[in-house]
C-alpha cells in the first residue's frame, strides 16, 4: 500500500500544453505566464498578478515595493514555514515573532497589537494550509497603526475570507505553486495586489529593472532589477490546472468533510476549528493528535505519507541565534501545534475508501 501527501494533477491537457510550448521554441517567460496572470486575476478578482519563479522570493519582493528594509520590524506568525520569517531578514528588517491561535494555527490577532512598536512597517500573516484570514481583525489594526498587510497565501489560492478571494484583500498577497499545493507549476509563485504602482514597480524589478517601452532598441533600464521570471514551459502546467480550479477545490473540500466526519468524536483526535465567515482550501488537512511522531512513523511504515504541519520558528537556529529575531510575548500555541500537529493524505482522485483505509490505521495507533 502507498498512499501519497498529495498528487500533482498532471494529466494528458497538461502534457499537450507543454509540449506545444516545447515546440514552439518560446520557453522563458511569454505568453502563457502573461495568460495565466490573467486567469489568475479574473479567478481572484484582483487587479493585478505578476508571476514569479517562487513564492518565497515573491515575498522579498513584496517587501522591497513596500520600501521595507533596515530598521524596519515585520511581525510574523512564529508557526510558519521559515521563508515567511527568512524573508524580512533577507531585505535587512528585523523579525519579531508572535503566537498562533492553536484552535486554528493562525496569527494570533490579539497579540499582535502587543508586537507593534514606532518601527513596525507590516504585519506578514500566513492564511495557513488555505485557512481564511480575519481581515476585520487585520484592516482595523492597519488602520490605527498605519502599516501594510502582506499576505503570506502560499497555501491559499481559492481561499474566500467574507466573500472575498485572499489575494484581493491584502496589500500584496503572495501564492506558491511549488507541488504540495494543489495548483503547482512545480517551482512557480504567483504575487497579486490592487495596487498598480506596487504591481508596475514589481513588473519591472522581476525584469532586470526594465521600463516600458515599444521596441527592444528604445528599451531602458530605469531601476535596479533582477530575473524572478516564471517560465512558459511552467505556466502552461498551471494554466491547465486553473482551468480546473474549482473541481479540484471542491474535491478538497468534498475530502475535507468525509475525514471530518471518520474523525468526528473519535477520542485522542481534536480538529481544528475553522472560521465559519469564510471558505478553507484544504491545501492541507491537519489533526492533532498527542504522540505525533510515534504515530507518524507507524503510519509512514504502513505506506501512509502523512507530515508534520509546519515548523514554531523561535526553536530554530537561523531564528534563536539572531541579532535581528525577536520573539514577543508567549508563543505556546505554535510549540503546541508544533509537535502536536499531523497532516493527513489529500489529493485529486482519492476516494472514501482510502480515506477509510487512512482513519483505518490512524485509529489503530491512538
Ligand atoms: C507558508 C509558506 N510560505 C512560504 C512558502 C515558500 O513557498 P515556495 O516554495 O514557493 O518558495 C511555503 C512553502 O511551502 C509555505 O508553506
């Protein structure tokens, strides 16, 4: 028995665009990329998308277009996988840590406003594995403190807070398409904001800095840039797969339900709670469970490839042993979730009778 985290929907459609574009001989970024920005941008509703070669490097760059940089603080989550924290560092502001809610691994936004000091420039929260954000919560605290919101939605792409898509609701929200997500162009990252001086800065930086222009000869170099372009070859994978976004999210969502159902009452399982104001991807399905690595490796033995949710940052090196991290307030939710939390199997075709045979040994295990 082998059953998978999740499959890539690699199908027939997928491989023909490849290979039209691997024929066409156009492989950097072109036509596709441009395509599927706009699908993208009409899905989500958000003016504008700019791709990029991965999500992680998509939010450096959201932050160099917000100005942030040395002496700057950015509050971030302290469960979250290292590139949301790596980041801040990476463009030379300072990291400050906060909590997650356990019940749901989110920012905790009653802590935030704890964190904030005359240097905080953004808060960087994480709608984790396609959690929806509270962006009441969030705008109010933007509103008082005059700071930006990025969205760090790498597991986020169909996400609905309210009524609204994430990647509408932030100032720059940023996407992953790297293969555990459920739209993947393998390495790939999708940045979307409202704002057209944001998206033409970005355009340009992701470009080698380049400037509009009708002709190559009248090209000019009006910034200093660099090359975080998406390819066709990429694209075209995701391209095909948007077009079926919404079976593959309802399928989540479908699967979502069923495990909640096996696991509903079951003793020594605790489920997350979820807002009830917005709509969960399901980009991961997570449970917590009290021996979890024990339990992990049984269920890894049997076949079943299941993973840790995410990682409490404050407990690594790059992050402890740090002149420009500091950790503000408590943060037991993270360390809770931390060695508490199990992400089970989820993928596209998977049926009841596996999600069974998962319940199945999982149970055994308690
Ligand atoms: C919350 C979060 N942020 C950022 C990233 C980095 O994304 P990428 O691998 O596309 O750079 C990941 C990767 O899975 C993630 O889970």
């Amino acid at each position: 028995m082998k059953i998978p985290l999740i499959k890539p929907y690699i199908t027939d459609e997928v491989k023909d665009e490849v290979l039209k574009v691997l024929d066409s001989g156009f492989l950097t970024e072109g036509e596709q990329t441009r395509a599927l920005e706009e699908a993208v941008g009409q899905y989500l509703n958000v003016s504008h998308v700019v791709a990029v070669c991965n999500c992680t490097l998509g939010l450096e760059m959201a932050l160099r277009a917000l100005g942030i940089g040395s002496g700057d603080e950015v509050i971030v989550p302290d469960y979250t996988y290292p590139a949301t924290a790596s980041v801040v560092n990476i463009v030379g502001a300072d990291i400050v840590l906060v909590d997650v809610n356990p019940s749901n691994m989110l920012i905790d936004y009653d802590v935030i406003e704890k964190a904030i000091t005359p240097k905080t420039k953004a808060i960087l929260p994480v709608s984790l594995f396609g959690c929806p954000l509270d962006y009441t919560r969030l705008d109010a605290l933007k509103k008082k403190y005059g700071i930006y919101v990025i969205e760090d939605a790498a597991c986020s792409l169909g996400v609905k807070s309210q009524n609204q898509f994430a990647g509408s609701l932030a100032d720059i929200s940023v996407f992953s398409l790297h293969p555990r997500k459920f739209i993947t162009t393998g390495e790939g990252g999708l940045v979307t904001t409202n704002k057209p001086n944001l998206a033409h800065w970005m355009n340009s930086y992701k470009h080698f800095g380049i400037g509009e222009s009708e002709s190559r000869e009248k090209t000019a170099f009006v910034q200093i840039g660099t090359n975080y372009k998406l390819s066709n070859i990429q694209a075209a994978v995701g391209l095909v797969q948007m077009k079926h976004i919404n079976k593959l999210l309802e399928s989540r969502i479908q699967l979502a339900k069923n495990y909640k159902r096996m696991l509903l009452g079951v003793e020594g399982i605790s489920l997350p709670e979820y807002p009830e104001n917005g709509r969960h991807s399901f980009q991961s399905f997570c449970i917590f469970v009290e021996d979890r690595n024990r339990i992990m490796e049984r269920l890894r033995s049997k076949g079943i490839e299941v993973q840790i949710g995410t990682y409490s940052l404050h407990m690594h090196p790059a992050f402890y042993n740090n002149q420009k991290c500091r950790v503000s307030g408590s943060v037991k939710g993270s360390e809770y979730a931390y060695h508490h939390c199990l992400t089970l199997p989820m993928y596209y075709g998977m049926t009841e009778e596996i999600q069974n045979q998962v319940v199945h040994h999982l149970v055994k295990e308690l």
